[in-house]
C-alpha cells in the first residue's frame, strides 16, 4: 500500500493532474501488484519558485513541467523491482508528454508498524488488516 506525495507547479487543468495521478498509479498497480483500491496519492501543486529540482550534476536541465514523486511503502522489495518502477512511471509520464528529465522520484520505506489507516490504530499490527506481501 504506497502512499504517492506528488509535488508539481501550477498550471496544469484538473484533468492533467487526474491522468498525472492514474499514470503513476497504474504503474504501480503493473509493476507491483497492489489492489486496485490502494490508491492513496495527495497532489500538491506550487507556485513559480517553490520547487527547486536541479540536475544532480547529470547535464540536463528540467523544466517547469517537472515532477517531484515521493513513494512511501513497505520495505522489502529488489532493487530490481524497484528500478522497474522507476521507468514504468516514466514511461507512463511519457505518454502524458512530460520529460523523462522531468520525473523525479525519492522512494522511502517503511514497515507495517508505521502504518495507520485511520481511528488511531495501526491495522497492520492489530490484524484488521492483512500485511501485504511483496
């Protein structure tokens, strides 16, 4: 069950984003597996100067179109599976033409204890809810 923090300038029409969020979700969904229903994404959008996102010393520039991805989830997937990800949103991003310059992704993990799906109670370990399996 990742949680999806996506962080982009404003500008795009609610639709863009709509299809921003369901490219990066169906990715998930082909890549990983998940239930459909695991869709948690919360869409920020900014300003002109409030995300900075330089090219890392790669020799690219992005541009405003950028978008910065932050994926929290369960630990225990392959560094495999995990740069598959990586391109599967790209390419999903793709078709929506933005860059793949423009697709940034930090990629966090966690356990089942860290995890509360509501009422205070974390569901993973009171048994309310099965822990998913990788």
């Amino acid at each position: 069950m990742p949680l999806v923090r996506i962080d982009v300038n404003q500008g795009r029409s609610a639709g863009d984003l709509r299809r921003l969020s369901r490219g990066i979700h169906d990715a998930i969904l082909a890549e990983y597996r998940i239930p459909e229903r695991d869709y948690f994404h919360v869409l920020t959008e900014h300003p002109p100067g409030q995300i900075v996102a330089q090219d890392a010393g790669l020799g690219f520039q992005r541009t405003p179109d950028v978008v910065m991805i932050q994926i929290f989830t369960q630990g225990g997937r392959s560094r495999e599976s995990k740069q598959s990800l990586f391109a599967a949103i790209a390419g999903r991003l793709a078709e929506l033409d933005i860059a793949g310059e423009d697709v940034f992704i930090g990629y966090v993990e966690n356990s089942a204890d860290d995890w509360s799906f509501g009422f205070g109670r974390a569901q993973y370990v009171t048994g309310e809810l099965a822990v998913p399996r990788k």
